[in-house]
C-alpha cells in the first residue's frame, strides 16, 4: 500500500501552495523596504511603543522615510500615539493605504480599527477554543498586514512587539532573517531578568540585535532641570551588548505620548536630544552591523 | 492531508467542500479507477487548524475569497458598519471591488463601510476608483 510520500502533491487541499505563495508575496510586498528593525524587550510596561515612535520621530527628523507596524495586537498603542485613533483602514492600488501622522509617519496599529476600550476578540469556530488558536491567529493576521499593507518605499519599517520572551523568537521568523532587534529595558533587575531572556532566545536566530535602550533611567524634574534616580544605580545584571542610550523619565514626554503629539512639539521636549542620540547610535550600529546597509 | 483508495492504491482527488456547519467541513474525495467517494467531515478544532493558517481547503493559491476571517466580525454591527454585505442601493465597480479584496481580510468590513457611508453621504450610487481616491483624501491619507 502506498504512503503518504508516495503521492505526489498535497491531496488537493492546496494548504501548502496557499502558505508558499502568502510567503511569497510577502516578500514581495516587502521589497522596497529597507531596513526592517523589530523594538522588544520581553518584558511588559518598559516604554517599547512609546520607544517606538519617538525612535520613528527622531528617523523622520532625519530625512528617513518610516512606517511603524504595531504587531501587540492585543495592546495597541501606536494609534493613539500618533494620533491617528479616527482612521480606518482603506483600499488604494497596492493593498491598503497606510495612514500617516501629521509628521509623516506611517502607522499600521489594530487600534484604528478597534477603538478604546474594546478589546480584539480572536473569534473560533471551535467554540470555546479561542486561546487555543489565538498564537496561530495572531500571526496569521501579523501575515496579512505584512502581504496586505501598501508599505511603499521605506527606509525604515519599525515593528512594535508585543511583551513575551517566547515570543520574540517567533517574531524574528516572521520577520525574517534580515529583521534587526532593539531591546528596551528600564534600570530594575526585574525588567533587566527578562531582557536577558530574550537575549538568550535571540541567540536561536541570525537576527542582528543593534542593542539595548535603557528606558525611565531617572526621573527627569522639571522643577529644578535635573535628573534625579529612580532605581538603584549599580545592578547585578549586563549585557554583552551595546548600550545605544538611556532616557529619563519625563512627565512632559508622557503627557506628549498620551495626546499623540507631533514630531514639532517632541522636538521641544528635553528628552528630545537623547532620543536623538539614540538614534543615531542605533544606525551606527546597524551600520556596522550591515556594512552595505546604505546600499541595499 | 491525502487520502488513499485502498482497494486500488490509488490517490483519491478532491472533488468539492461544502461550506462550514457550525464550524464542520465536508471534503468530498474520489477513486478516479473505482469512483469510489469517500467524504471528510472535520470537527470544529480540525477545521480551525486549517482557518487559523488564513488558507482554506482546495482553494486557489491566489486567496481574497470565501468565508471571513475577520477577528472583528461580531463588532461590526456595533459599529455601525454593514459588514460584509453591501447597501443594495449601491454598486461596486469590479475595479473598486478588487482593491477592496487586496486589503487584509479582517480590515475590509469596515472599509467597506466606511466607503459607502462616505459614498451615500454624497448622493452616488456606485463606488468606482474615484470615490475610493475621494474617500481616502478626506480621511488626510
């Protein structure tokens, strides 16, 4: 009797071709974007999205063309950050359009389609079984902004991950290999726990990680101007990997994020000057990482 | 998933499937040398394995059509928004429809809706690339 492998084709499901071709024109879709640079931590809470936009402000500054994919299905942020939380989705001649901030910023975030303060609900066939697929569901829909979005020509294309050490390697094979990582942490030996984590799952992949950003690095006063701290300065837990920068805290910086201010009104904040040498340093380091990365 | 005619050791062909009951699938296969048809009928988990992949069985490699799978669904109607259905005073032009069907599965109930909200607010009867482009410039995109 004949097996499984002595059949040629797939039995007529046509799955396998479906997956193929959905990978293909990923790719395809893809193909004008340059640099593809994921911003996680594992861990919850650290400032990723918040990280996320002001990174993608401080590219923009720069003259770089930048989307940011919200890929935390579950929490998205990147709506109201840039405010763009009135915006639906619409069809234009290559997928659908993707909306733009006042700075110029492309944001593709669940949050435009669900508005606060629903929740996604991953529906099933299986009743009851929705935790059981939510994973595959979430990625599948992850798939289908990556195939589905008209993401142009763009330098940078920032993905804000969701919290999950198990996740981010997850993330990376979706991404593919050429996908960079920049982890956010904040100073406290529990955030810094998780990081580590995710490091070390990172190191299943060939993914480049630019670096770590140490998020709420103080408490920026802004009565007296200055930085004071937050968490205990010496910690017991390193990186063998290059610190791109830190932030303080800054209430400013905050109320900002929570009205989806403008790439104008960041530049006035005093954290704007970090941010940007955050910037900067993570192109360096992608630079030295991809050497030809201004050429590909 | 392939399935054998054991009596001939012959691959059986997909021959059709049913659309989803409460979640089942039927798959019909046939013994093209015994015509002998046997059918599949999926439990709700074995048909959300496949669902949750975004394929559907026996479909063509080029999706965009079929049964939703938006995870969105059930808010629809809360928002205001037909779903799936057009309003039947309005037309789609097949140009409109295609770029409808190339936006991510889950995005297009409310696309949709949007757009013929946008369309009706201004008297048309059919969507065609014009009003899309419209309808995009009023929302600043």
């Amino acid at each position: 009797m004949k097996g499984y492998y002595d059949i040629s084709g797939d039995g007529g499901s046509n799955v396998l071709a479906q997956v193929d071709a959905q990978q293909a024109r990923i790719a395809q879709n893809l193909s004008l974007v340059r640099n593809l640079l994921a911003i996680g931590s594992g861990k919850g809470g650290v400032g990723k999205s918040t990280m996320t936009m002001q990174l993608a402000c401080a590219l923009r500054r720069q003259g770089y063309a930048v989307s940011i994919m919200d890929a935390d299905l579950n929490g998205p942020c990147q709506a109201r950050l840039g405010g763009l939380r009135e915006t639906i989705l619409l069809p234009g001649a290559s997928g659908a359009t993707v909306p733009t901030t006042e700075s110029g910023i492309g944001v593709v975030s669940m949050a435009t389609l669900v508005p606060e303060p629903r929740a996604v609900e991953f529906e099933s066939v299986a009743t009851g079984s929705s935790h059981t697929w939510r994973a595959t569901k979430e990625f599948t829909i992850l798939r289908e902004l990556l195939e589905g979005m008209d993401w142009g020509k763009l330098d940078y294309l920032l993905v804000d991950l969701p919290p999950g050490v198990e996740r981010i390697v997850q993330y990376a094979e979706l991404l593919g290999p050429t996908a960079m990582f920049v982890l956010v942490t904040i100073p406290s030996e529990l955030s810094k726990g998780v990081v580590a984590r995710s490091i070390e799952a990172l190191k299943q992949t060939s993914n480049p990680i630019l670096g770590y950003i140490e998020n709420m690095d103080g408490y920026f006063c802004q009565d007296c101007q200055r930085v004071k701290p937050l968490y205990p300065a010496q910690s017991s837990i390193q990186f063998e990997l290059p610190r791109l920068g830190t932030l303080p805290f800054d209430p400013a910086l905050a109320a900002h994020c929570d009205r989806g201010g403008s790439l104008a009104d960041l530049s006035t904040l005093p954290s704007w000057p970090l941010l940007q040498r955050i910037a900067e340093e993570m192109l360096k380091r992608a630079a030295e990482l991809t050497p030809s990365e201004e050429t590909r | 998933m392939k399935f054998l005619c054991v009596s001939c050791d012959e691959a059986m062909k997909l021959m059709e499937v049913a659309p989803p009951d409460r979640g089942s699938l039927s798959v019909v296969y046939r013994c093209p040398t015994c015509a002998q048809e046997i059918a599949m009928l999926t439990n709700p988990f074995e048909t959300q394995v496949v669902s949750s992949l975004g394929v559907q069985i026996g479909a063509d490699s080029d999706p965009m059509d079929g049964e939703s799978r938006c995870p969105f669904s059930s808010m629809v109607p809360e928002l205001g928004a037909p779903g799936e259905e057009s309003s039947p005073e309005l037309r789609w032009s097949p140009e409109a429809s295609s770029r409808l069907a190339n936006m991510p599965e889950f995005a297009r109930p409310l696309a949709k809706a949007g757009i013929e909200k946008f369309a009706k607010e201004r008297g048309l009867g059919e969507i065609d690339l014009g009003v899309l482009d419209g309808a995009r410039k009023s929302m600043g995109m």
